[in-house]
C-alpha cells in the first residue's frame, strides 16, 4: 500500500501549480478578448470611419476564426505537441494583438481580429488539455478546473472593466495592445513550468475532416452573423445555414468512418462528455446575450460613461470567483450533478431577476442583486462542465475533448447572441408598432427607452429559457459521481 502511495506520489508534477497560473494567464486573455472590445467599439469606430453595417466584424471576425478552427487547433494540439502549441498560440496571439493595436483601417483592424482568433483556436485546447494532463489526483485537479471555470465564467465581464478603463483612460488601441505583454509574460513563463505532452499511437490528421467542419462551422457562424442584419428568413441567411448543415452532416459521415478521425465519435457519445458540452452551449448562448444587452441598457437607457458601465460588471466577476472556489471544494464531495444543477437553477433565478428591469431601475437595489445570484451560479455551473467535459478522456484526445468544450461555448454564445438580438429588436418594434412612436421623433424619448427595454427584456426571458433547459439537461442526463471522477487520478503520461 505505502509503495503505491509512492509511485503516485512521484508522478505527481512538482511545477503544476505554477503551469497552472500560466495557463490561467493564457485563458484570461482569450476569453477577455472576446469582449474587451465591445465597450471600445463607438472609439474605433468613428476614428477609423467603419460603418454601421461593417463593424459587427470587430467581434465576428475574431468569433469566425476561433469557433471554426477549434476542432482542428485541438488536434493540433495533440499531435504536435499541447506545450508547443500553446506557446505557439502565446506569441501568434501576441503579434496579431499589436497588428490590431496599430492599426490604421478597418481592413486591418478586421483582418488582425481574425488573426487573434486563429491563435485563440490553438491556444485555448491546449491550456485545457494541459490542466487535464498535469493535475492528476482528482481533488487537485477539481481546484485546477475551479480557476479554469472561474475565468471562463467572469473573463466576459473582466474583458468588458478592461475595456471601460482602457477606452476612457487610455485609447482603444490599448484593448487589443494590452494583450503583448500578457502574452509574452505568459510564453517566458511556460518555458520552465509547462511540461511537454502529446498524443501517441495514430497521429495522422484527418484533412477531409478538418476541411469540412472548420468550413461547416464557420459558415454556421457567418451565417448567424447576417441574421441581425437580414434576418432568418432571407436567402443568404439560408443559403450560409444551407451550406453548414451540408459541410457538418459530410463531417460526421467521414468521422464515422475513417481510421484516424478529427473528432472520434466516442468524444460525443459519452452520456457525461456530451452533457457537458450540449449544457455549455445552452449556456453560452443565455449568459454572451446577459453581457450584451446589459452593457446597451447601461450605456444606452442609464447613460452611463464606459468606465462606469465596464466597472458595474466587476461583482459579476467576483461573485463568479466565489462561487467557482466553492465548486471546486464541493465537486470531490458530492460530485458534478448537483452542483452544477444548483447552480444552474440561480442563473435561472438572476436572469429572471433581470426581467423587471425599467428605464428606471436603479443599479443596487434592482441590478446588482440579479447579477450576484446569476455569478454565484455561473461559478458552480462551469467547474464541474469543464471537469466532466474531460473525464476519461485519455492523453490521445484530450486536445480535441477541450476543443469541443471550447467550441460549444463559443458556438452557442455566437447562436445565442444572434436569436436573442433578434427577439430583442422584434419586442422592441412591436412596442413603437402598437404605440404608434416615431423612434426617431426627439419628443419621444422617454418612451424610446421603454421600448428599448422591453427588448432587453425580452431577451433576458429567453436567457432564463435557456438556462432552465440547461439545467433540466444536466440534471437527468449526468451519472458521474464523486467516485467515478476519483477513479481518473490515474496519471496521465507525457507521451
């Protein structure tokens, strides 16, 4: 008994602690950048004159890449090497950052966004499979995944404080050139603490594969980009719909038969894997339309300056920090069913909290509450999805298992925003329709932000849908208990 302590004992990583915080630093970035841009977007836009119609591409520039490449960046990861990779992605991430930063057109700024978003894709499924391959006792790993968890979480509210800060006390140059540094910190530090690991046995890729889901996914999210601005309805809207059915259905017919898959089947049909990833994109597409339409209703109806209304997300991110600590105590005592369910039953609560918002809601007695309820959850609810997301997976897939996590989230933030943007903007013009306003009318503006809360809304009723379905899905379709997350602390070899 006292030799096979030992043998565990000695695999144990005695820098893992210290890769953590690497890999901490590295996801911060990437989750923050999604929407450390979102508050700088009026600055940059009248400085480099892009127009109305053209600068949603600020943000779906950066999504396109990043979700249609996840799957083969996770493969990548695998085979080349998920140190290598991850390094790689630091200092990718860090030249395309400055190319954006210094940018002086739209076309430059656009094309470094898609840039950022390549890198992100190699990047963010290595830094999970690196947790997953270097913490390998069970509890150890949990705390690992609760600082993981944690950041996925509030890295949308921290990027949306950043951002305010930046914009009023800096420029909106320093949004996208705050990340060089960050990054290049993170790449010194990776030297000596991460340790190298990679898929062994079969390492060919799958082209054909990689080929039509990174073309299949990207088209699903350029596709859900025109939806606000043409609608579901149109023709083009379709057609890109169309085409991502085509390229997605042909994906899963070569996967399921060739020798050497991008994503082997078995990644999905684990009943806790494919939970995991079916409730992250359900969530993803609640909680990306919250920040949204939130940061609107601040700026927008509260007149709030950025700074101001970036700084009002700041106890979302710490309620989040909470709660994930929580989490990570909690998952190796009850297992990931219940918290998670908990969890996700108060970001049901916190949304529906957010649907009594008024043009007169006041921030502390009407706002702050809902955001505290929603962040205590989302902290609870994201430990045990990226733990479960990864159980039992095995050191040859563990890149491509985080690459679908990754994927879901991304996926379902990109949908989400789109459908809820939609409903949002249908409320609100029903409200003018049946109150015949003239928007446009200056006399009418008291009543414009009733109708334009009443889109916001509407939009969070639905967010609270998608939570509830989330939780309903988690809780009858996770069997995973405390004991069997205890039986993966085998360790993981570095191959």
């Amino acid at each position: 008994m006292s030799t096979a302590t030992t043998n565990t004992t000695t695999e144990l990583d005695p820098n893992r602690w210290r890769a953590l915080l690497v890999i901490a630093i590295a996801q911060l970035m990437v989750v923050l950048d999604a929407s450390i841009v979102n508050i700088a977007l009026p600055s940059l836009q009248a400085d480099l004159g892009i127009s109305d119609a053209n600068r949603q591409w600020v943000v779906t520039g950066y999504t396109l890449a990043f979700g249609g490449l996840l799957l083969l960046g996770g493969r990548i990861a695998d085979f080349w090497g998920r140190k290598r990779a991850f390094m790689t992605g630091l200092l990718g991430f860090a030249v395309a950052s400055a190319l954006g930063g210094v940018a002086q057109n739209q076309e430059m700024l656009f094309g470094a966004r898609a840039l950022q978003g390549v890198f992100a894709a190699l990047l963010a499924p290595a830094a999970l499979s690196l947790i997953t391959v270097t913490f390998t006792d069970s509890k150890e790993r949990a705390k690992a995944f609760g600082v993981y968890g944690g950041l996925s979480a509030g890295g949308a509210a921290i990027g949306l404080i950043l951002g305010g800060l930046l914009t009023q006390y800096a420029s909106w140059h320093w949004c996208l050139l705050v990340n060089v540094p960050i990054a290049i910190l993170a790449f010194f530090l990776a030297i000596p603490n991460v340790h190298e690991s990679k898929a062994t046995g079969d390492t060919r890729y799958d082209i054909p594969g990689a080929i039509t889901s990174s073309l299949g996914l990207v088209s699903l999210v350029y596709g859900i980009t025109q939806v606000a601005e043409l609608g579901w309805s149109d023709p083009t809207t379709l057609g890109w719909f169309g085409a991502s059915l085509v390229l997605l259905a042909s994906f899963f017919v070569i996967e399921s038969r060739t020798s050497h898959p991008l994503l082997p089947m078995n990644i999905l049909l684990n009943r806790n894997r494919g939970a995991s990833y079916l409730t992250s994109f359900i969530v993803g597409a609640g909680l990306f339309g919250m920040f949204l339409f939130l940061a609107y209703f601040f700026q927008g109806i509260l007149q709030y300056s950025p700074i101001k209304a970036g700084l009002l997300f700041l106890p979302f991110s710490v309620g989040v920090g909470i709660s994930a600590g929580i989490a990570s105590q909690a998952l190796p005592r009850f297992g990931p069913r219940y918290v998670s369910f908990i969890g996700l039953l108060m970001a049901t609560a916190g949304m529906l909290l957010l649907t009594r918002l008024e043009p007169a809601s006041s921030y502390l007695s009407d706002i702050l509450p809902a955001l505290m309820v929603l962040s205590l959850g989302m902290g609870l609810v994201f430990v045990p999805i990226s733990a479960t997301a990864l159980f039992g997976v095995g050191n040859h897939d563990a890149g491509v298992a985080s690459a679908v996590l990754n994927t879901a989230q991304q996926i379902g933030g990109a949908l989400g925003t789109a459908l809820l943007n939609t409903v949002a903007v249908t409320a609100t013009a029903n409200y003018f329709m049946t109150n015949m306003i003239d928007p446009t009318d200056p006399a009418n503006a008291a009543v414009v932000a009733v109708g334009l809360t009443d889109g916001f809304v509407a939009a969070f009723t639905w967010s609270a849908g998608f939570m509830i379905v989330g939780a309903i899905i988690w809780v009858f379709m996770i069997n995973a208990d405390k004991d069997t997350l205890g039986a993966n602390d085998v360790p993981v070899h570095a191959g």
